[in-house]
C-alpha cells in the first residue's frame, strides 16, 4: 500500500490516460515526475504544484533518457514509489500487412521500454522493501480483435511479464498491477495510432472496412480517462491492489466473454487434452 508523500514516475504523461493519472495523482497530494518525449509537452501540468512536480523528457525506447529519468527522480525526490509504463501505442493492419520497421519499432514502444524502465527501478524498490509497478496493458491483452494483432501481441507479453514479475517481487514487498483499458475516449484511435501503408486489395471488403470503422470511432469511446486515472489510483492505494484491474463496463464485458468461451474450448477438447499421459505400463 503507497503512503501519503509516495512519488510517481508516469511515463507517456503528455496526453490521454496517462497525463489524467498524473493530474488526478497531484491532486490528492502526491509527488510526480511526470515524462514525455517532450518535457514540454507535461510544463504546464507540472507548473502548477511547485516542487512536488518535475517534468522529464523520456522516450521509453532510448536506455539513456530512462537512466536520466531515474536519476533525476531520485535526486529530486530521493527515490520512486510508483512507476506507472503508460508509455504506448497502436498499429493497424492485418498480419499480413505488417510491416517489419512498424511491428519492431511496437514492441521497441509497447514491451522493451517497459522492461527497461522495470529493471531501472526494481533494484531501488527493493533496497527499500517497498514499492510498486504499474503497467497499462488493454483489453486487448485479454481479448483479440482483426487488425491490431502486433498490437494485441505486444499487450499479451506485457501480461505475461506483468504476471511473472508479481510472483518474483512479492517477497520483497512490491505489489505489480496491470491495468486493462477498454475504448477510452484519448487520442490512442486518432493522431497517436499508426497504421500499415500496406491494404491488400483482397481485404478491402472484410478487414479493409474493419480498419476504416476502427479509425471512424476515434471520440466516440464511452470510457473516462479523468474516471480511469481515479480507479487505477484507488485500486494502488488499497492495503491489497489487484493484480489485474480492468477498466470500462466494455473492457468486463469482453473479458468475461473471453473466460466463458476458454472454459467452452477446455471442456470440449479435455479428453483429448488428457491423453498425452505417458503410459508406464506400455512400456
């Protein structure tokens, strides 16, 4: 559980979810180092509570921006009691459509800078014997939908990391949670999306019109980022925060309709499942 003056690293702080969380974060009386590709971008949020803020310029996929960032929290601060991995975009395109630059340039974004920004803090968390990882997933690492495959890839290894990392850092008092957005209404389907270059022409009538829906329904998402970043910090202030927290009634929804039709698959298949068992007495 943080306490009172805890201190927030929030990266991708400039816009959307993240730059809510880090409103909402100072104003119940935290400290923030608030970052951006552009410590510009985050002046004007920082500029109003004095030296309880710090703007930092940080790109995740940089490794010495993200040794900066820490040290500067750390001499500003004196250590990180939250890291937030907000830092994050989308790709569309259907797997066939991907393009090599694109699809490494996600995971550079979605999943590297995560695990490098993880490492940088985990051994000062655990000097301390306190701390706590946040990393913004979707429910799209729960769930599939055509066209963001990369996208959905990168957010199921960043369940997986999420999952691991809980059981190793738990010993050593820091909690791990992992957040699953459903369509918040921020600029992830407008100017932070990138798309592929490439639209085969034999999906213009299938996924080809899936894309161009997905791209139509940018600020039309039922979802509160100001109301996500109150829900995230309630869930890290509770004395046990969850290790998955969806958010949105969608981002439930979905999730349960993933549940039930695994449950469906497992139960119909389970004989088969079962009869890789070595025999003994066959041989």
């Amino acid at each position: 559980m943080i306490g009172d003056n805890s201190v927030w690293l929030i990266t991708g702080s400039s816009s959307g979810l993240g730059r809510a969380l880090a409103e909402k974060v100072l104003e119940r009386g935290y400290r923030v180092v608030a970052t951006a590709r552009k410590a510009d971008a985050v002046r004007d949020l920082v500029g109003h509570y004095g030296d309880r803020a710090i703007a930092v310029t940080l790109d995740v996929t940089q490794s010495e921006q993200i040794t900066a960032a820490v040290k500067t929290a750390y001499d500003t601060f004196g250590h990180i009691d939250v890291l937030v991995n907000n830092a994050g975009y989308g790709y569309i395109g259907a797997i066939e459509e991907g393009e090599d630059a694109e699809i490494r340039a996600q995971f550079d974004t979605n999943v590297h800078g995560v695990i490098a920004l993880m490492q940088a803090v985990l051994p000062g968390m655990r000097q301390r014997g306190k701390g706590h990882i946040v990393n913004v997933s979707s429910i799209g690492g729960l769930t599939t939908f055509p066209n963001v495959g990369y996208y959905h890839a990168s957010k199921y290894a960043l369940e997986g990391l999420s999952e691991t990392l809980a059981k190793e850092v738990a010993p050593f008092g820091i909690g791990v949670t992992v957040v699953e957005p459903g369509a918040f209404r921020t600029d992830f389907r407008g100017r932070s999306i990138r798309q592929s270059n490439i639209r085969l022409p034999e999906f213009a009538d299938t996924l080809g019109k899936q894309r161009n829906a997905l791209l139509q329904s940018h600020g039309k998402q039922h979802n509160d980022p100001a109301k996500g970043a109150v829900a995230i910090i309630e869930a890290i202030k509770a004395k046990n925060p969850p290790l998955h927290l969806l958010l949105g009634a969608d981002a439930l929804d979905l999730a349960r309709k993933q549940l039930a039709a695994l449950a469906k698959s497992f139960d119909e298949w389970e004989t088969l499942t079962r009869s890789t068992e070595f025999d003994e007495a066959a041989y």
